[in-house]
C-alpha cells in the first residue's frame, strides 16, 4: 500500500498519529518527509 499525506507541518498532531496507527495496525511503515514549496505563510 502506498499512501500520500500532503499537508503543512503545523497541522499535524496526535490525530495524526493515531490515524496513521489504526491505518497501519501491526505493520511496518516507513515515513519520509519532503517539502513541496507550496506553503506561503500568510
């Protein structure tokens, strides 16, 4: 399974992570992190 998550860094919280676990119960992930450049800060 591959998924993307696209959203800005400080959106992320514990919901986050416990998405990412339900999603992925008992599997191995690997997250990598990569900035889009699309984020202006306004």
């Amino acid at each position: 399974m591959h998924t993307v998550y696209k959203r800005k860094a400080d959106e992320h919280n514990t919901d986050f992570l416990e998405a990412l676990k339900v999603t992925f119960k008992h599997k191995e992930i690997e997250i990598a992190v990569t900035e889009t450049g699309g984020y202006r800060r306004e």
